[in-house]
C-alpha cells in the first residue's frame, strides 16, 4: 500500500470523527502511531498476496488468499463509490419532481445543490484516483447562477466538514461516533478540498441525499403547520343521549323542541306510546328535559341509559 493511499485512508478515517472535539494532545505523534500499528498489523498478518504469489498459488492457497484480502479490505477500505453510478443517481434526482422543489433553510433550490454535486463529480473525474482535489471558488458560482459567496457558503452548508478534521485517530472507529452522512469536502485557508475520487463520490452522494432528506422534512411540515392554520376548528362537545316515551298527541311537540335544540334523533318506536331515542349537548340536557316536562304536563317518560 503506497504511502498517498495510507493517508488517504487516515485522512477519511480522521474526517469520520469530525463530530467530536479532538482529544489527542499531539495529534501529529497520534497519526505516527497509527500509521506505524496499520503497517505491523499487516505485516504480522501477511495479507498482502503479491502477483507471484496469486500466479503459482494451488488449489488449498486459495482459501487462505480469499481471508487475507477480506481482512486487509477490511483494515484499509473505506465505503466507496464510482463516479459513474454516483452521477447517475444525481442527474435522476434532479429529474425527479419530489426533489425539484425542495428548499433549503436559506433559500438554496434543490436544483443548486444538484448542480454543486455534478460539479463535484466532474472534479472526481479529473482527478486521479489517489489524489486531492483542489475546487475552485469561483467553480460553485458558476454552477448555480449564485454569486460567488453566497454560491461558496452553500458549497459549505452542503457538502463541507464545517467543523474541520477531527484528530482523535482511535482505530478500529467506533460506530456511535461515526457520521453516515460524512461529506466530501474540506475547508481550509480559504481553499475548498476533495477527497480523492473513489471516496469522494460516495460521500457527495451521502450529502446530498442528506439535504435532501432535510428538505423533504421541512416541506412537510410547512405544508401541515398551513393546513392547520387554515382548518376550521371544530369544538369538542360533549353529548348526552336520552330515552323516553310519549303519547302519539305529543309526537309532534317532541320533534319540534328537540330540532330547535340542536339535538340529533337517534331513533323512533311506535307502539302504546312513541319511545324516542336522541342525543344533544350536555350543557342544553337539563334545560330541554325539563322544557319538555313542563310543555308534556308530566306525560313523558324517561328512561335511563341503562
């Protein structure tokens, strides 16, 4: 493993940890050490299969070939991503009508940030696989019709590290530090930093599914904070239902109280007498049962719920 590709992996591993304040007191004697524990560990594992050794391997080496490049994978490669794939992805986003209209918290279209993230892919692109890019400030403005600060300030909010590389290189990561969504670029004196390509590209990807993710939320909860302000509120009520029998003369009387009070009739019996059923607002019950009983000259009947 060439020394540009150790330290691109150390430096994604740093980037990973950005979230967290750095701890180590010297980092540079911290990424020494580190360094020096990758290159022991491999070499008391023997994980490097070199071409002579893949050309005359037998038939039983091939298990142990298969191991020692899982395990050296799995020591020295970070999540990646080809450009090609991540492109893809991106050009269908802005196709696509739920991302179109998205917004950000100051004002930045889902259109922007998508064009920010082609102009990422094509500096992958150009840029060998091992290498550093170093993104012009102007390239943003250019990309997003956006003047060059306010262009630059959303390249940041989107796709930067705002708080710089962490230092604190502990190995292996541990998960509940780690941010899924790591971005892609890192800014310093003034001067916009890609990480090399297969790296890059992934986290482009992971950013900006990450703002729009953000956007979506926000589109949906603007869009329920105005349908509530627009909704028409309705006031709880609570209601009481009642039972009663009444002579055939007092039908009618029965009906036109209970429509003038608002209540709902429920349901009707014909036999000896007219048992109704209703319901109205508690607070209009008493005011009614009694209305009735005085209009009915004690001749209604209730019955209880039970």
């Amino acid at each position: 493993m060439g020394s540009t590709e150790k330290d691109g992996y150390l430096y994604q591993l740093g980037l990973r940890y950005f979230q967290s304040s750095p701890t180590t007191t010297n980092p540079q004697s911290t990424l020494n050490e580190l360094t020096e524990l990758l290159k022991n560990a491999t070499g008391l594992l023997d994980l490097v299969s070199g071409t002579y050794e893949l050309m005359f391997a037998r038939g039983n080496d091939v298990l142990k070939i298969l191991r020692n490049s899982a395990i050296y994978d799995s020591v020295f490669i970070v999540t990646q991503g080809k450009v090609n794939h991540v492109r893809e992805y991106v050009e269908w986003m802005m196709r696509h009508a739920s991302f179109a209209s998205l917004r950000g918290n100051t004002g930045a279209s889902a259109d922007q940030v998508l064009s920010l993230a082609l102009l990422l892919l094509n500096a992958c692109e150009r840029t060998h696989v091992s290498e550093f890019c170093v993104i012009p400030k102007y390239a943003p403005a250019f990309a997003t019709n956006l003047n060059v600060e306010p262009a630059a300030r959303l390249l940041k909010e989107v796709f930067c590290h705002l708080e710089g590389a962490n230092q604190n290189l502990t190995f292996p990561p541990k998960d509940t530090d780690i941010d899924a969504a790591f971005r892609p670029l890192l800014f310093a004196n003034n001067t916009f930093v890609l990480q090399p390509p297969p790296i890059a590209a992934r986290a482009i990807l992971n950013a900006t599914i990450d703002w729009c993710r953000r956007g979506l939320v926000r589109a949906y909860t603007d869009c329920v904070a105005q349908a509530l302000k627009s909704a028409t509120k309705i006031p709880i009520v609570k209601v009481r239902t009642l039972h009663c029998a009444v002579p055939y003369a007092l039908e009618g009387l029965l009906r036109r109280e209970l429509d003038a009070a608002g209540g709902a009739l429920l349901s009707v019996q014909h036999g000896d007498q007219v048992k109704f059923t209703f319901s109205l607002a508690e607070t209009s019950a008493d005011a009614l049962v009694a209305h009735l009983n005085e209009a009915g000259q004690g001749r209604i009947s209730w019955q209880s719920n039970g």
